[in-house]
C-alpha cells in the first residue's frame, strides 16, 4: 500500500522540515562549541552548555507530554520552531560580545525547553497526518534523512561558519528553524484528534499516562526494554573513543563512518518493510545487534584485520538504527491517540535519565581501554533481548 497524494504532501514536508531542522542543531552546536573551546575556561563552560540542556529536558519533557494530548500537536510544533529560530537570531543581531556567553547558556536552555514541548508533539503528529499502516515508512525516511545530515551536517556547518562567520552563521541557524516552522504549519491534518473535555490537573495527566501504561503491559515492557538498551548503549559510545585505540591510532574516524553507514542502510532496510513487524521482532532485532559487538575484538585479534570490526560496528548500527525506527513506529501505532503524548514524554524523560546513568556506571565497572569492552556489551544486549522475550511471552500467556 502506497501513501496517497495527501499522506506523500505530508511525508515530504516532514522530511524536509527534520532535515532543515537537524542541520541548524548542527550548526548551533558547532559554532557554539568552537566559541566555547576558545574561552579561557572553555572545558567548564562546555560542560555547562552540554549538561543544561539535559537537566531542562528531564523537567519539562512532561510538560511537552501534557501539552501534546490536550492541544493543537500541529500548533505546538511549528510555533515552537518559530520562537527557536526568532532566539538565534536575536543571539547572532542584538547580543554585544561582553554578554555574548551567558546569551549562549541562556539560549541553549531556552532552546532545550522549546525541544522538550515539541518533541512529544511531533511524535505523536504522524497518527494525524498519515494512516497508520504508513508511519513506519515515515520513520524510515526521517532516520535516513538523519543520518544523511548527520554524516554531511558537520563538514557543512565548518564550512558555513568558517566563510560566513560565526554571527551570521547563527543568523542562519535561525531562518533554519522559521523555514522547519513554516513547513509544519503547511501540514495537512487527516485524523484529527478529540482533546479530553474533563479538566485535570498536570499530576493527574502524568498520573493517567502512567495508569495506562500500567494497564497496557506489552508497551510498558517495550518502553523499559528501550530504556535499558539506552543504558548499555551509553556504554558503547564512552568506550568508543577509547577502546578503538586499541585497533588502531585512526580508527575512531572509521568506526564513526561506520556507524553512519550502518545507520543508514538500516532506515533504508527498514523502509522496505511492507508491514508493523510483530513486538516480539524488537527484542530479536537487538539480540542480533550485540554478535557483532561481542565478536568484534577476537575478530581482530586473530586477523589485525581493521576492516573486520568496522564491518561489525556497520552491522551493529545496522541493528540499532532498525531498531529505533520499528520501537518509535510501534508506539506511535500501538499507544492510544489519547495518551500518546505523555507515553513518549515519559519515553523521552527514560532516555534522558538512563543515559548519563549508563556513562557512569560503565565508567565505574570496565576499563574504557580494554578492547574486550566490546566482547561484554555485545553479550549483554544479546542476554536483556533474549531475558525481555521471555518476560514478553509470559505476559502475552497471561493475558490469553
């Protein structure tokens, strides 16, 4: 089943939108990042600037949630875009340099916020602007779009503020974000949703979501499943840069191209699948993910062969971008319209705490210098994937 004319019209907007809008992050990051690397104290600022955006976003991504189930998704999105865009610009026009830091603080948290509002929003969107059947398609093309930008996006953003220079280039970043906004607010609204009439307050919304969550068990084992596979993740990407020296002095740059590649041909993979694959198919998707990982370092042991454990970084990320797209598709199919928005904020806010957690404590338990890193991660994915099926097909017993 293809999309229909209304549904292409849509898919084409978002896609252009994310894509406009993922490369204006990269050029905020980086010119804000190359500014702040400069400053006397930049590693104490860097980390200000990195570690505010999370601390906001673990306190409003509720708020986004609430917003989402309760108002205009559509709405919420491209104004939110707007009013980024608008903040760019006034940091890149009317900001004198002696203000210019704590602007930059200032406006990246006033950013994280605005994320934090919309993203809830713009996942829960696609039930309005394509049938269901059609959302993973989207997803795919939206994670291809990414990892386009993603590979690409860096190099431009040098290029961009090197021959433009930083002001302008955040004068850019902002027509980046009202030109996303403007494309949003072009979205043709197919299935609208009925906001709830009864008033309750904030804690009773979060406290509802939870209580259907609760209710639904299948998505809250899917949802607890994505956390912890976030947790592990967050493991392999400390020792990436570590532990890849024991490969080789350059093979950081190959396995982040790699990882890339690997992203890719999983949202173009992902894409050709006609159908929602069966929940069950996620925890197996991640299963196969961690062989290539656990494999990885005897791999190049026995042949000191680089080519072998970036063909198995492609195949990991291969795995994990196939997996994100199927998850994020099988929530926005599955989670009622109703309580969709608070089910992804709560999803968000998961990541947003699992992942800092996960740095830590791999940091705590491994060596980041030890190649065989790989070997343990790779076995624990496989080990939660194959412990969360069981879990899942107990429960499915349970509830026949």
């Amino acid at each position: 089943m293809k999309l229909n004319e209304r549904e292409l019209a849509n898919t084409v907007k978002l896609v252009t939108s994310n894509g406009i809008s993922k490369l204006g992050d990269i050029l905020f990051d980086y010119v804000n990042s190359v500014w702040l690397s400069k400053l006397g104290n930049g590693s104490f600022w860097m980390a200000v600037y990195q570690s505010s955006e999370t601390i906001v976003s673990v306190f409003v991504n509720f708020i986004g949630g609430i917003l989402s189930d309760t108002k205009q998704r559509k709405s919420i999105i491209w104004i939110c875009d707007i009013i980024a865009g608008l903040l760019c610009i006034a940091l890149a026009v009317f900001v004198p340099s002696i203000w210019l830091l704590y602007a930059i603080i200032a406006v990246n948290i006033a950013l994280s916020v605005l994320s934090s509002i919309r993203d809830p929003a713009y996942k829960a969107v696609f039930g309005e602007i394509v049938r269901k059947e059609q959302i993973g398609r989207v997803n795919s093309l939206l994670e291809s779009c990414k990892q386009t930008i993603k590979v690409a996006g860096p190099v431009l953003a040098m290029v961009i503020a090197k021959f433009v220079g930083s002001k302008m280039a955040l004068l850019l970043d902002g027509l980046t974000f009202i030109i996303s906004g403007l494309l949003i607010r072009q979205l043709d609204i197919l299935f609208e949703t009925e906001p709830p009439v009864a008033k309750q307050s904030n804690f009773s919304k979060i406290k509802d979501a939870f209580k259907y969550l609760l209710a639904e068990k299948n998505i809250l084992i899917v949802i607890v499943f994505a956390s912890v596979i976030n947790f592990i993740l967050a493991g392999y990407e400390l020792i990436l840069p570590f532990a890849s020296f024991a490969f080789s002095k350059n093979a950081y740059a190959f396995f982040l191209t790699a990882e890339s590649v690997g992203g890719l041909l999983g949202a173009v993979a992902s894409n050709l699948i006609q159908k929602e694959l069966s929940s069950k198919y996620l925890f197996w998707i991640i299963a196969v993910a961690g062989l290539p990982l656990a494999v990885m370092s005897s791999l190049y042991q026995v042949s000191h062969w680089l080519f072998g454990p970036i063909i198995c970084i492609t195949l990991f990320n291969f795995c994990i971008s196939f997996f994100n797209i199927q998850f994020m598709t099988y929530i926005q199919t599955n989670a009622d319209m109703t309580y969709i928005g608070r089910v992804f904020s709560i999803v968000f806010t998961a990541a947003i705490i699992f992942v800092p957690l996960g740095s830590f404590f791999f940091q705590f338990v491994m060596d980041v210098k030890d190649s065989v890193d790989y070997l343990w991660l790779g076995g624990l994915l496989t080990f939660v994937a194959g412990l969360a099926s069981v879990i899942y097909s107990l429960n499915q017993r349970r509830a026949e």
